[in-house]
C-alpha cells in the first residue's frame, strides 16, 4: 500500500537531549502535574496565582489528575503572561511543550494520514500505554507524535522491531487521543466486517459489471451489523468537521476509495476492501430511504443527520452503476454554509442592489446560471431566505429538495407518478403562491409553465445550465419558447461560479503577476491591485493557502434596448455588447474586484472563468 508523507517541513530531525531547564520536565518519564505548572511559571507563561488556581481546580473535582497536565492547564482558559491579550489555549500550551523538548510541533491534519497503513505500525493498547500515535510511514522512518516528549522508553523496543529510523513530533494530547480511538476503531470495524464476510462463507467477489444483471447472486455484510454502522457514522462525523460538500463512495476491483471535496477540491481519505464498501453502500442507500435491491439504475436518496454541534445537516445521495458496483455520491447541505447573507455570498454592494432590484418584483422570471457545483442552490436559498416572510407565500418544486426549509412550501419531483417539473409549477399555480422557485429549467414544458406562473403575476426563480448571462436567452430560445413571451417575462439573469479564499490566517504579500492580470481583465483597463497576496499555508487551512469558497457574478438586467433584440434569429454577441453598455459586469470583472480586494488569487479565478471567445 502506497504511504502517505508529512510534508517535508513537517518533519524535523530529532533533537539531542533535552536541556537542563527541560530536565525539570518528565524526571519520571511523564510529566507531572506538580512539574508542568512550575515549568509555566519559571518560562513566565502563567503567574504564580495562575498556578494556585490550577491546584485549587484539580483538587475540587475527581478523576482530573488522569488527564494530561496540558489538558488541566487549558480547561480553566487563563491568559497567556507573555501576550495577556491571547488566550493560553491548548495549542499555544503543545507549542510551549515542543519547545522545552526540542522537538518540531505537529498539528495533525487527518485528511493527510494513510489510516490503514499507521494504524499497523503498532496496537492500539501499547500506543495509548505511551501516548503515541504514529503519523507517517515510509520504508526508512516511523514519525510518531507525542504529547510525553520525555518517555523515549518505547523508542529502543519498536525502532528494533520496525527496523526504520523513529522520529518524533509534539502534538495536542486531545488530538493524540482522540485518533488513537477513532483511527484503530474504524480499523477494528473494517477488518471485523471482512472477517464477517468471510466467515459467511460469500462469495467475495463484487458486483462487477457482468454481474450487475443478476442480483442476489453476491452476498452482501450486514447492512445493519455494528461494525459497518460504526464505519458509516464515523465517515459522516468525519466529513461534517472536514468541511466537506461532497462525499464520494467510489467501488475498484480490490479496494474501493473514498474522497471528500472540500472548498471545491478533491481529496482522498480512505480506503476500504470492496466487500465491506458494497455493505457500507448498501448501509447508506438504507439510510436515504433507495432500494438496496436495485443496483442497475440511479437512484436518488436523501439523509437527515444530526451534527456534533447539534445542526441538522441534510445529504443528499445519488448511485450511479459503475463497472466495479455502485458509486455513491452524497452532497452535503449544511444550513450554515448552504444560507447565507449576501455579502456572505461575495455580493459587492452593487451587486446586491441589481439582485435585490430583480428578486424583490411582484413578477417576472429570475435565472441563476452556471455549470455544476457553481453555487446556483446556495444563491436561491439564501435569496428565497431573505425573501419568506410571513405575509408571501412561497412554493419550490425541486429535483431532488436539496435542503428542507419550514418557509417553504416544497415539492418533489417525481417521475414514477408523471409529476415532473411542468406538472408541479402546474400544481401550484393553484396553490395562490407569491414566489415559485424551479429547481431548474430542463425542456420547454417547464419553460412555458414558468412563463405562465410569471405572465399571472407570480415571481419565478430557477436555474440553467449556461455558461455566462446573455446565453440564457437562446437556451430559451432552443427550448421552443416564443421570442415575445422572454420580452415580457424575463427579468434577469445572473451567471456565477465559486473560487477558493485565501485563508485569512496566513496568506501573504507576493509579487503582483502584471501578464495574468492582462490576461484576466482582457478588454476591461482595469487599475491594477495596489496589494497582491498569495497562499502560504498554515494549520488552519490544512497547509492549503484557501478557506472557504466565495461567488464571482455577471448580472444581466433585461432593459428596453436588451429586450428589443430578443428575437428567433438574434446576434448573440449584440445582446452581450448591449448588455455591457447598459451596465453588465461580466465575470472577469467580478474576479478583478475579488482579486484586487485580496480574497482570492489571480490563478484561482482563472480557472473556473469561462475562455474569451
């Protein structure tokens, strides 16, 4: 199995022995309680009240003395001496402890761990007895991290039994344990849902695709058995603090894969034998509510979880039959990501009155535009948000609902039964609505039902699938509706798409790139930045220089002239030209003023913007 590595300045080589003022630390291997606080007074990181405090706490409540020292120092949030406007959190307490020990801090980002590869390195009973936890493997060295820097008395016994140089690295004793759980519980999961498998007496081989017409002939694990519940939970639990928008469950010949998406991006987490993927599936297609039985079709599906925090976090899941089984993807709609305000969204203020001035008519249709994962949802929501008030009444048709709201009336869409799109704008129509939101507009049913709910005084939003703003009127168009009923109708269409955010915790001044400006503004002098930044990585971005994602827009209001040249054989790029006069500004502009605020970077926006023609 190929390893994963630290990055490189991650990994420091081990320092000699501690100093004498470190020896005062860990003389009985452990650090102790009694020899961390004195250590914190005499390096002036708390004061000599602080440690009567710490005592006083320690003695008043049981079972406290079991916890790491750090631990005990960092529940009572005293200030830092040194910086009294800084909290001494557990992180600044770990870095403290690197530092008297010599030894590089790491903060462990899961999502760079090879779980299946560490957690064989050693038990999970002698990594809890030393309070180790190993984080990189390759064929030379073993990194491990630690939160006891001074008991080195496992370093002799396993660099003999492992054969490869051990380094170490300090890291928070909260991280330490709580992966050393989760990391060999999943393991533990993983391998007693194969050996259930096995036992069965089953026929391991997967639903490959020559076997995808006959069902039932491959036995499936126990959907319902605790280890492959365990595993599903920890992967949601998992998915939900990684930030991710997207989970993919994707089956190969021997070992299937799973990846989370996170601020757009692909990673890879995890592997996991292909039987115990199939039951993890099937686990999952339970949980939305799809036919297990059914593995040729797609299917759709949804979850209602709850969160650590307690949020409701709704998934939405989709299967798709591939050559080695079925690929799950579930998208995840976390009501604090999915609704936001509109400067959240990377409204500018001029922005945001267009948009309001569109959405805020008793009637007219409304388009949001874009590719796939472009953010069209979040825009609607938080718009249908802002929006529902007590004295509207709002109603959705949606292909699937992708996050359930109590403003909203909403329906779904069901091809089984004949209720698609059409007939469910048809349906409300009788249902006295103020605003309909489309889930999106596919064939020119739908487009004819919207322009009707429009045409008696309704407000309409919905979604295409076009590149930039101007298009949308010949995909109308295309779809078979009349040039003069887009003239009556349309109010507005807005193009956009997401890019990455610099991370606020460490991005950094770099030379402004004058050519990729150029590039990028084209036709448009636009003033160059007077700051330029760039990522650099930190913990808080997993070393990834980005942070979230924000939205770039090209709005295009339908005017008397724009509406003029809506006919069957119209000039594309007369419209765009005419549009930009009347004030549209397209999306490089928007990435410009992102850029040029230092919220993103020029290589980021280049990427998701549409080519010049």
């Amino acid at each position: 199995m190929a390893t994963r590595q630290l990055p490189t300045d991650a990994i420091a080589k081990p320092a000699a022995a501690a100093t004498a003022q470190g020896q005062a630390l860990g003389l009985h291997h452990r650090i102790d309680l009694d020899e961390t606080l004195a250590a914190l007074v005499g390096d002036g990181v708390i004061s000599e009240v602080d440690m009567r405090r710490v005592r006083a706490d320690v003695r008043t409540t049981r079972g406290k003395l079991e916890l790491h020292p750090l631990i005990l120092v960092a529940n009572l949030k005293l200030a830092d001496a040194r910086d009294p406007a800084k909290p001494l959190s557990l992180e600044v307490l770990t870095h403290w402890l690197a530092g008297k020990a010599k030894l590089p801090y790491l903060k462990i980002d899961p999502m760079k761990i090879d779980v299946a590869a560490v957690t064989q390195v050693v038990s999970h009973a002698y990594a809890l007895r030393y309070r180790i936890l190993p984080v990189a493997v390759s064929e030379m060295q073993v990194v491990f991290a630690t939160s006891e820097p001074f008991d080195t008395r496992w370093m002799a016994d396993l660099g003999h039994i492992l054969r490869r140089d051990i380094q170490r690295m300090v890291a928070s004793p909260i991280d330490i344990s709580r992966f050393l759980t989760e990391w060999w519980g999943v393991q533990r999961s993983i391998q007693r849902a194969r050996d259930a498998k096995a036992e069965a007496g089953e026929n391991s081989a997967l639903l490959n695709f020559e076997q995808l017409v006959e069902l039932g002939k491959t036995g499936d694990l126990g959907v319902d058995d605790r280890h492959v519940v365990h595993i599903v939970d920890w992967l949601l639990q998992y998915a939900f603090e990684q930030r991710a928008s997207d989970i993919h469950l994707e089956p190969r010949r021997d070992t299937s894969a799973i990846r989370f998406r996170i601020d757009g991006v692909m990673h890879k987490v995890f592997e996991l034998p292909t039987p115990v993927m199939t039951a993890v599936t099937s686990r999952v297609k339970i949980l939305g509510r799809m036919d297990v039985a059914e593995k040729r079709r797609p299917q759709d599906g949804r979850i209602k979880t709850r969160s650590q925090g307690g949020r409701e976090v709704e998934l939405r899941l989709s299967s798709m039959p591939t050559a080695f089984g079925e690929k799950i993807v579930m998208r995840i709609f976390d009501p604090d990501i999915v609704v936001k305000e509109f400067r959240q969204l990377g409204f500018t203020d001029e922005e945001e009155a267009n948009w309001r001035g569109m959405v805020e008519r008793p009637h007219g249709i409304v388009l949001v535009t874009g590719p796939t994962g472009s953010g069209k949802t979040t825009t609607l929501y938080s718009t249908l948000k802002v929006l529902a008030t007590p004295d509207l009444n709002v109603c959705t048709v949606e292909d699937p609902i992708e996050m359930v709201s109590p403003e909203f009336n909403q329906m779904q869409v069901h091809n089984a039964i004949d209720l698609d799109f059409a007939a469910g704008v048809r349906t409300l129509m009788r249902q006295d609505p103020d605003i309909i939101m489309v889930g999106e507009i596919r064939d020119l049913e739908t487009a004819q039902m919207a322009v009707q709910a429009s045409l008696t005084g309704h407000l309409v939003l919905s979604t295409l699938h076009t590149n930039d703003a101007p298009s949308a009127l010949t995909r109308l168009l295309d779809l078979g509706v009349p040039h003069y009923l887009i003239q009556s109708t349309l109010t507005g269409v807005v193009a956009q798409r997401l890019v990455r955010t610099l991370c606020a915790h460490c991005k950094v001044e770099v030379p402004f790139d004058e050519r990729g400006w150029l590039a990028m503004t084209a036709n448009w002098k636009l003033p160059p930045p007077q700051q330029n930044f760039g990522p650099k990585g930190c913990t808080e971005c997993r070393k990834t220089g980005f942070q979230g994602r924000t939205g770039i827009y090209e709005m295009m209001r339908i005017s008397a002239p724009l509406r003029a040249l809506i006919q069957p054989s119209m000039d594309l790029a007369a419209v765009a030209a005419t549009a930009l006069a009347e004030g549209m500004r397209p999306l490089r502009v928007s990435a410009a003023a992102q850029v040029a605020r230092g919220v993103t970077t020029l290589r980021e926006v280049m990427n998701v913007l549409p080519p010049i023609e």
